[in-house]
C-alpha cells in the first residue's frame, strides 16, 4: 500500500508518516523498485499501534526506545519494553488524577458561574 493509501486509511498525513518513520516511532518501510514507501498490514498495524499510544499521551522518546527494542527482537527485550509501558502507564494515570482535579475545579468555577448568572436574571425579571 503507497503512503497516501496509508494516511487516508490511518487518518493521518503523509508528512506524519513520514516524520514517525525518520525520528524512529515506526520501523523503516520496504520500499519498491522506484524507491516508493510500499506499506504492508504489519506496518499499518504498528502504526494503529502508535498513533493509540501517542493519543494516549505517552512520550515520543519512550515510543522511539520501545520501537527501536521491539526492531531488536524478542530475545532480551521483553522486560525492557514491559517497564517502557508499564511507566508511561503510571505517567499516564498520575495525568488522569490531574486532570480529574482540574475538571473538579472547573465545575465548581461552572456552577458559580450559574449561581450569578441565576441571580442576576432574577434582578432583570423583578
């Protein structure tokens, strides 16, 4: 599959892809006799892979490692990539108490906001 087909069907730009193959996030692509990018449904699958865990919010450097020993081979790498996810995961649920926080914060800012809103609609209406 050429790159176009790849974006349009991972809804990402051919600059993404492209940008992801060169800083390490996915491995390098086969390319045809014309030297075209030629993906193939493991590519697509790694790339669903990462896009998942970019939008999750985990880091391009712990992305880059974690490819570059899955490139490696299952040999000696299984532990190392185990605790690459296993800390994002705890970065990343550390992120969601945060932001539980934050959204606490904001519905009582919301709700105040309601209670002067009402009060002053009840001022016009008298």
């Amino acid at each position: 599959m050429k790159i176009a087909q790849a974006a349009k069907q991972l809804e990402l730009s051919t600059a993404t892809l492209r940008y992801y193959e060169n800083i390490g996030l996915i491995r390098p692509i086969r390319r045809d006799e014309n030297g075209i990018r030629d993906y193939t449904e493991d590519d697509i699958q790694w790339i669903e892979f990462i896009k998942c865990m970019r939008n999750a919010g985990l880091s391009i450097d712990a992305l880059r490692e974690y490819t570059a020993l899955f490139i490696e081979g299952d040999d000696h790498t299984l532990s190392s990539r185990k605790s690459i996810l296993v800390n994002e995961r705890e970065r990343l649920i550390e992120k969601h108490k945060e932001m539980e926080e934050t959204i606490k914060r904001l519905d009582f800012k919301i709700e105040s906001y309601e209670d002067i809103i009402h009060s002053y609609e009840k001022k016009l209406v008298k």
